[in-house]
C-alpha cells in the first residue's frame, strides 16, 4: 500500500512540474510568436 501512496505522490510531482514547463514554454512561445508577427508586417 505504502509503495502505491509514493508513486502516487511522485506522479503528482511531476505533473506539477509538466505544468511549469509547460507555461514556461507558452510565454516563451508568445514572445517569439509576437517577433514573427513583427516581421511579417
């Protein structure tokens, strides 16, 4: 039972951090989404 609560716990961990990287990865992809936008004007 213990081993499962780890796991669980683990998985939870790094969904968390998934969903930093994966915001992180969003406001990097505006910023170069915004300087293509510039060129193409």
């Amino acid at each position: 039972m213990e081993e499962i609560e780890e796991y669980r716990e683990e998985m939870i961990k790094q969904k968390e951090e998934y969903e930093k990287w994966k915001k992180k990865q969003g406001d990097s992809d505006l910023m170069f989404n915004e300087k293509d936008n510039e060129k193409n004007i």
